[in-house]
C-alpha cells in the first residue's frame, strides 16, 4: 500500500534551469485525480447503507486525501511558479508532511493487512473475528507520522535555510536539503514495505494450507477480495522502491518518473478499493433512486389506473407480468 517516497527523490536539477510546465502539471493534475477519486470512494461509503468498512480502511483512505492536498500547498497557494521563495511557515508544512505521509501511509497499509489476516485467521478458526484493529496498529503510523513531521519542523525552525522549494525544472513541493530528514522517512518506508511483504507471505500460506475454509468468506465485502487488492496494491510501493534506487543511481533518466510511479498510488488506491461490489451498486442504485423519485414527482404525468367497480372496491386489476427480473430490481429491491 503505498505510500509516496517522493521526498526520497534526489534534486539534481540546477535553480537556473527553466521550469518544465508540462512536468508540474503532470505532477498537480496527479495530485487533483487523487483527491477527487478518494473523496468520491470515503464519501460514498459513508453515506451508503449497504457499505460497510472497518475504521482502520477509513482512516487509510483518508490518508490519501491528505496526501494530496499536503503535496498540493504550493499548487493551492499559487507559489509554485513564483520567482520570490514561498512563505518559511508555509514551505516548512509542506515539507514536514511531505516526508512524514510516506512511511505513515505503509504502517496504514500494514495495518489494514493485519486486519484482514486477523479476520480471515479467526474465520478459518471458526471463531468470531474482531471488529476492531489492534490498537498498537492504529497508534504506530501515527507516532511514525509524528516523530517524523515534529523532526522536519524542528531542523526548519532551527536552520530555516534547509527549506526550500524543489529548484527548476519541477519546483513542484517544499522539502528539506539535509539528507538526515531524508535516511529518516527512507528507512522508515522501506520497514514498512518489507513488513508488509512478510505479512503478504504469512497470509498467502495461510490461504495455501486452508484454501477450502477461506472459501466461506470470500463473497464477503471488504473481507475476501481485500486480500487480492492489497495483494495487487502491494506492487505499487514495492515498484517504488525499485525505481527510487534507480533514481539514485541515476537521477536523470528515473527522477521524474518515480515522481509519476509514486504519486499515481493514490489514484490507484481510490480504484483498487474503490471498485467493491458494493461501492459500485450504491453508485447504481443512487441513480436508480433518482429515476424513481423523478417518475413519482408531481410534476411528471401519472399512469391512468384501471376504473374499480364500485361495489367491489377490493377488486383491482394487476398489471401483467412477465416474471422476468430487471437489473435494478437484482441490484436495488427496494426501487424495483
């Protein structure tokens, strides 16, 4: 589950060199994609019914909407393009959560896993699964986060000459020069992308050696198929890495696109876990609502009902049917 490690990205760009707009935007129209796709998967499950979520995946998807909007405050604030520095306290936020959001994003990734494999375990034990996440796995990202960001704030307000926004061509977010801040969120990050490899591995043998008991809750929502997106979610970081130590070696040829590999992964998460059964049919539904409550306006013309003879009011006619099931009778009953 991926986390960005853009701020492990090397400057190897000159601050004479000119801007390259097609780049800044690539990175801004990343950013607006993001927010936009996880907004639209939070908001919907929290206002359907029918989707239900343990808090642990709110508070991951979550975590991508502030990823975005933490990587947009130059964009938001219009300073990106500015020939004068941005404002210290501004670059300096900015820069603290630029490095602070990777690795919390992993332990966050890790912590929805452990989630899955505890109710998965529990289910082939044949025991009621808990509810709730272990709370060392809540606690953990964000003591991560924390230490982290209070770390960058700290080394700013004592060396504010450390601040500074990325330098030309892709002046796109605030970050720190030193490379202490740097090793910090590093190392951080990539425990949590091995973690998260070592848990994959325990629970793909789980799966191996009781496949047939795993088979009871593999329909079930947010359960069953949440293995295999974070299974196929897992590449993202993983690929990260990769290409990060690439860009090290060769920051030319891979700087920006690890810029691109990393901050896709938010979109990817919003498709990913966006695309449940679930989450789809309320989408479905939610228009099939609206059809409906378009044909019982007032305004709109009302079908001719057949005459009732009188002494007989309880006779009434039933429109025939053909028995067949439409699509959103299947999917939405109650608007059928």
């Amino acid at each position: 589950m991926p986390a960005s490690i853009q701020p492990f990205i090397r400057q190897v760009t000159q601050a004479h060199d000119p801007v390259d707009f097609n780049k800044v935007w690539t990175f801004n129209a990343l950013q607006i994609l993001a927010f936009v796709l996880n907004i639209l998967v939070v908001g919907t499950a929290v206002l359907s019914g029918r989707v239900r979520r343990a808090p642990i995946w709110f508070i991951f998807m979550g975590g991508w909407i502030l990823w975005s909007i933490a990587h947009s405050l130059l964009f938001l604030s219009g300073r990106q393009f500015d020939d004068k520095p941005p404002p210290h306290a501004l670059c300096l936020l900015q820069a603290g959560l630029v490095y602070a959001i990777p690795p919390y994003m992993e332990f966050l990734n890790l912590a929805l896993l452990v989630h899955v494999y505890l109710v998965i375990r529990a289910t082939i034990e044949h025991r009621r699964p808990r509810t709730q996440t272990p709370l060392i796995f809540i606690f953990l990202p964000l003591g991560i986060f924390l230490v982290i960001l209070i770390e960058v704030l700290v080394i700013g307000v004592k060396n504010p000459e450390l601040i500074a926004r990325m330098p030309a061509p892709t002046p796109v977010y605030c970050n720190v020069t030193d490379r202490i801040s740097f090793k910090i969120s590093a190392i951080s990050f990539a425990l949590g992308v091995l973690s998260l490899i070592g848990l994959e591995v325990a629970l793909g043998i789980m799966l191996y050696r009781n496949w047939e008991g795993f088979q009871v809750i593999r329909h079930s929502p947010g359960n069953g198929t949440m293995v295999f997106r974070i299974f196929v979610f897992s590449v993202g970081p993983t690929l990260a890495l990769i290409i990060e130590i690439l860009s090290e070696i060769s920051p030319k040829n891979f700087s920006f696109v690890a810029k691109v590999v990393v901050h896709f992964m938010p979109s990817m998460a919003a498709i990913i876990f966006g695309t449940h059964r679930d989450i789809i049919r309320a989408w479905y539904c939610f228009g099939n609502r609206r059809k409906v409550d378009s044909d019982r306006h007032p305004s709109y013309p009302i079908q001719r009902t057949e005459n009732i003879p009188l002494s007989n009011p309880s006779v009434r006619k039933e429109a025939p049917s053909n028995g067949k099931k439409t699509l959103a009778g299947t999917m939405c009953p109650e608007y059928a």
